[in-house]
C-alpha cells in the first residue's frame, strides 16, 4: 500500500489510550456531511439484518445464479446490509462498509500456501514491511515467545515465503484459510490513516457506518511483534506489554476510527462482529459502538442449539448489551444443506429466541451452514419473517413486557400483540404450558403462506425448541401521520407546511389542490387485511374524494406544486365522502401497501367544494390502523 499523507488532525493524539508507531501522527478527515438516519427501529414485529450481500454481484458456487443482479429486490424486506458491496441499495435499507481492524483481506500474492502466497511482498516492496505483524518466535521450551524474533529469513537476510507465511500472526483460523490476509499493526499511525482513507471514501459514497469484522480483545491470534528496519538491518520489535496490549490499542483504534467516521457524516454507525458471550467482555468498547453483530445467536454458528447454561449465559449478554442501548444483530445459522432445506424446528428455535430478547433495536437472519461454509451473501425470504406477531406487552398481571420463566417449568415466555412465544432452553426437559386462550401455532409454511395447527389449553415444547403462538382473530397497530402537505397549481413554488389543516378542491388544471400523507410502516412486517384512514375534517365536501398511492419521496418542507411527488392513478385506495366539519373522516383502503417502508396517500377531489383535514400540525393528526 502507498502511504496515505494525512492532513487535518481529526484526534488529539494526547487522548489517545495508545501511542501511535509509525512518523505520520497525524489522522486523515474530510467534510463533514448530512446526519445518517438511525438505526431502525424493530419493536414490532420480525426485522431482518443480513450478513453480506455479495451473491448478487458475482455468480459462483457458493452463490449460484439465482442472485446474481438483483440486489435491489431486498427493498421492503431487509432492514440492512452489514457488509454491504454497495453504498446505496433501496430507500429504507441501510447499508454498512466491511472493514476488518487487523486484517488486510484483499487477498494479494499467489497461491494461499504457506510455501507459495506472497501477499507480503507487497508491504515489503512499498517499504512498509512494519505494517505486517508476525507472532513470536519459538524460546527454549518450544514454546511461541514474544521476545524471541519469529525465523522469517533465509541464509542471506532476505524474507523467506514460506518462513513469513508460518509466522505471520494469523494461525488461529482453521485450514490455514486467512493465508493471503496480512495481519496489520493497528497502532501504527500509517496503517491508521490508510484505514482512514478506505473509511472516509466509503462514507462519502453513501454507506450509513461500518461493519467491523472479528473483533477480539483476547488476541486470539498470537500478535506479537513488527520487523523495523534501521540502516539496512531488520529488527525485532515486540509491540505489546503489560501497559499497552493488544485490548487497549484496540479499544483506540475504534474510538480514533469511530471519532473520524462520524466526522465524515455525523450519525454513522459503528457496528461490530463480536460473538456472545465471549472470553473477554465487550464492556470496555460499547460506548464507541452501537451495533453488536452476535455471529454465535443461539445456534453456536449452526453446531448446536445454546441450551441450560450456555443459553442463559447467551441470554445474559444479549441483555447487558441491550441494556448499554446498543442494537444487536441476532446471527441465526442452522445446519442444513441449502437455505431452502433448513428445517422448521431451526427456524422456530431462532425467531422465537429472537423474540424473546428482541429489542427497539434487534435483528434476526436465519442461514444454512453447510459443509461448504456459511450461506451469507444473499437474502433467503421465509414466510416465518412475516409472522403479523405484533409488540411486546405486559404479560397478565405484570407491569412487564419482558421475557419470563413460566412457573413450573424450564420454559421462558414472552407475550405479544399478536401472540405468545415460547423457547425451551433445557437441553433435556419437556415442558408444558397452560393456556388461558386458545392459538394457532406456527408449524412451516406453505408457498408463501405460513401454516398453523390450532392449541388449547395446554402447549408441550420439546427439549431445544422454540414456538410462536398466534392470537386468535387480528390484532392492530395504529400509526400517526409522519408529514402531511398539500400542493396548489394556482400557487407552484408556495409550501404549506407548517398548516394545521390539509385540503384538496379540483376546480380546473389551474386551480387544483392536492393533499399528501405519509406514514412511516417499516416497523411492521406481514401483509395487513384491513387499513383504515382517519382524520378530522375541518372543511366538508359532499363531491367524492379519490385516495391513491403516492410516491414517499417527498419532504413536507420542500412540498409545493412543481416538486411534489409522483401520484398512482391505480389502483383507487379509497372513495368517500367527508362528513361533518369536526367529525372524523374514515376511509377503508384497499389494503394493497406495503409494510416495511414508508407509506404515502393523496388525496384528489373530484369537484370544486374544498375539503379539508386536521394536519400534523394540529392536536388531532391523521391516523392509520393496520389490521393483520
């Protein structure tokens, strides 16, 4: 790698919990742009977060064909992309730049073998060979010694490939698969800034923050040491001590990275791969993260459902991170040769979990590991994602919606609005649970369709199994207006945003008035029976009013007649009439929009009498109720 020249000091490097190595410490920037939106919130129903999406840039025999190229069909579906090959997929889903802190994984040299990959030739010839760290080399015993030089030479002073290849500090990855990934000095401040550059060009791209892979405060690896050359001879260095480890110069190395990412764009996320629960917890990084991608979830990376006290070790982690107000990225991977052939009692055993711990800001993905690896990289859609289960809710006689040991058993349970989950965390135990209602649960599904068998009474769960039962009949979710406007062709540049009422008339092509609202649904999963319209009328209208989708690219500040958005002609949501000045205005739409983004409506007349609603503005916005 050249050499990135940084520019502005974006850290004051006194700060810094680490000393920088290296003679440039100074750390890169550049402008400061519009805030990220937040992460989603998911308190209703099933939000889904996939790792990767790189099947639908390349075919190969992970992949297939089947993907290759449809990246935007994740739209309405998928909340985020953590490690995304694009800054920008479709609105509503966020996207996230991979990056891993210690590891160059581009894949330079040649084959990836210890005899023949010269991946290090590169950092060696661009004179940057203590970018590259090596484990120790062997003491006495036989055993890897940090003060001992690592052999990396051969008989006349020159790198030796096979010999760097055996010492480079990565031997803790099975198959000796991360050959051809150079492990990197993190506290050298070049390597820092070259990290940078990558982080700020990708920012500016349009990512919404990082997905920061394999993070380990334990040094999993075996770091040891850099090779420096001082006048032509290479010297040993050993990086790390009692007072500065490997923890503490990666707890820096988030907080430099985090501090110049959100320089770069205010709000982006900082999101890490970090395996609950772990050896070394991540307390003493949360408060410069705010996403945990938990790879381990409950499956244990698809080996073996987590159950006794492994589960609640699991859950205990989860909570802690939840309880720091960080979001987490439940991992779900099952056993199983394909995504298509993961079983139901897999998929159940994570969702319900899922449910159980779920957050304002947790997400789920279910994939197949297979003999050939992980199924990331492209997104599986299985009907249980849409599950209409609805929010958490106090349970009967609580004033707590969390999970909780049902009496007399080794089941925990947690209820919702649209039902009951159920996860049996004994590795042994069957336990029953009785019912004070009868549901429908969840037993697969069918095309498209999930399907159920009905329970009474009592429920028995098996021993590792999850189950979601659902509510008899529907349940609702009533959402408030997010924007309201109105646009008026007699005056195209006028904004009516800040009104408290909205109004549509149509007297002539000019002297028109259109009326937009917009709700905001990507918190719910599922497809609705039923969506009701209502607001209060404040002019009435005996003419018809035509209610027809809108598109939701719109602002209410900048809405006026030339800038505002495109409107459907079909399919017709609604036709009424209004009512009564002060009485509401109820509108059954066809219950044809989609969950998961935003939802806009226009409203047209169909004659001159004006009509007229309570804005957002007002004490009584519009509301929606979406029945499932």
């Amino acid at each position: 790698m050249g050499r990135v020249i940084a520019v502005v000091l974006v850290v004051a490097l006194g700060t810094l919990a680490m000393s920088l190595r290296g003679d440039d410490h100074t750390l890169i920037a550049a402008h400061a742009a519009a805030t990220r939106p937040a992460l989603p919130n998911t308190t209703n129903g099933i939000h889904i977060a996939i790792p990767f999406d790189y099947c639908y840039s390349k075919v190969s025999a992970n992949c297939g064909s089947t993907y290759d190229g449809q990246l935007t069909s994740l739209a309405g579906t998928v909340d985020m992309v953590w490690g995304a090959t694009e800054p920008q997929i479709a609105p509503g889903i966020q996207t996230y730049y991979y990056i891993d802190p210690d590891i160059d994984d581009t894949v330079r040299g040649g084959v990836q073998s210890e005899a023949s990959n010269t991946a290090y030739e590169y950092y060696v010839n661009a004179g940057d060979a203590n970018w590259m760290v090596f484990q120790g080399g062997f003491n006495s015993q036989g055993q890897r010694d940090c003060s001992v030089a690592p052999d990396v030479f051969d008989e006349n002073g020159q790198w030796d490939t096979a010999k760097v290849n055996a010492n480079l500090a990565w031997e803790s990855y099975t198959g000796r698969n991360n050959i051809g990934r150079v492990p990197l000095d993190i506290g050298n401040s070049q390597v820092i800034n070259w990290q940078l550059g990558l982080i700020n060009g990708a920012l500016n791209a349009g990512y919404d923050g990082l997905a920061i892979d394999s993070v380990h405060l334990s040094n999993p690896f075996g770091r040891c040491g850099v090779f420096e050359n001082h006048s032509g001879t290479w010297q040993w260095t050993p990086i790390y001590s009692d007072g500065n480890t490997f923890a503490d110069e990666l707890e820096s190395w988030i907080r430099i990275v985090r501090t110049d990412a959100q320089t770069v764009e205010p709000g982006a996320a900082i999101t890490i791969n970090y395996a609950l629960p772990a050896v070394d917890s991540p307390a003493p990084i949360l408060p410069d993260v705010d996403l945990i991608f938990d790879e381990r979830g409950f499956t244990n990376w698809g080996s073996a459902p987590s159950t006794d006290a492994n589960w609640q070790s699991v859950v205990q982690a989860i909570q802690s991170v939840q309880h720091e107000g960080k979001a987490i990225l439940i991992n779900g991977e099952a056993p199983s040769t394909s995504d298509a052939h993961v079983t139901e009692s897999a998929v159940l055993w994570t969702l319900a979990n899922y449910l159980l711990v779920k957050g304002a800001r947790t997400f789920t993905y279910i994939s197949a590991a297979t003999a050939q690896g992980q199924h990331y990289g492209r997104f599986y859609n299985r009907p249980e994602y849409h599950i209409p289960i609805g929010s958490p809710v106090n349970r009967p006689g609580s004033h707590s919606s969390a999970m909780y040991l049902v009496p007399r058993t080794s089941c925990f349970a947690r209820n919702y609005t649209g039902g009951l989950v159920l996860v049996d965390e004994s590795s042994k135990q069957t336990c029953t649970i009785p019912l004070s209602q009868t549901y429908a649960s969840v037993t697969g599904h069918s095309g498209t369709s999930i399907t159920t068998s009905v329970v009474t009474h009592t429920f028995s769960l098996e021993p590792a199994t999850g189950a979601i039962l659902l509510s008899p009949g529907a349940y609702n979710t009533v959402l408030t207006a997010t924007a309201s406007g109105q646009a008026d062709s007699r005056y195209p540049s006028t904004n009516y945003s800040k009104s408290t009422t909205f109004n549509a008339w149509s007297r002539g092509a000019k002297d028109t008035m259109i009326s937009f609202l917009q709700f905001d649904m990507s918190g719910l999963r599922g497809t609705p029976s039923s969506i009701v319209l209502q607001c209060t009328v404040t002019a009435a209208s005996s003419q018809p009013l035509h209610l027809l989708i809108a598109s939701s690219r719109w602002a209410p500040k900048t809405l006026d007649w030339t800038d505002k958005p495109y409107v459907y002609p079909t399919p017709i949501l609604a036709s009424v009439t209004s009512g009564a000045v002060g009485s509401d205005l109820t509108a059954a739409l066809s219950p044809t929009a989609k969950t998961g983004q935003p939802f806009s409506i226009a409203i047209e007349a169909t004659g001159a009498h004006p009509f007229g609603c309570a804005s957002t503005h007002s004490p009584s916005p519009p509301t929606l109720t979406v029945t499932f």
